[in-house]
C-alpha cells in the first residue's frame, strides 16, 4: 500500500487550496493499470493556477484550473 499523504503534501500547489475556485475540481485517486495487471495507486491533480480576476471592479487573486480559466478568457 503506498502512502498517498506524503505526495499530497510535498507539492508546493497542494494542501488546503488544491481546489478550483470556479468548478470545485479537486485531487482525485485511481490506479495504474499496466500489461501485467498489477495494479497500483495513483493521484490525479488538476492543473491548478494562481490568477488574477477582476470581480465588481476589484482585483482578487483566485485558484482555478487551467479549464476554467480557458472558458473565461472566451466568454470575456
């Protein structure tokens, strides 16, 4: 069994805030399946950025995946 807490928390973008501010994405966990069947565990991060938003004519600095901010860049 591989212990899982210790990659969530030596990522720098990891811990508290590793979840988009728009979506709610967050680290999910699966397994790697390879030819053999052997399986074993695996983490999959969303691709996490800091940046900056204007909302009611302020400038907030926001955590979003690289989706979301895909889709606010085309409706703006």
């Amino acid at each position: 069994m591989v212990n899982l807490r210790r990659f969530t928390l030596s990522a720098g973008k990891e811990g508290p805030m590793a979840k988009c501010a728009h979506c709610g994405k967050t680290t999910t966990f699966g397994r790697n399946r390879p030819w053999s069947k052997k399986a074993t565990q695996r983490i999959y991060r969303p691709n996490l950025q800091t940046v900056t938003v204007i909302e009611d004519g302020h400038q907030v600095q926001k955590v979003l995946c690289a989706k979301c901010i895909r889709t606010l860049v085309k409706t703006a």
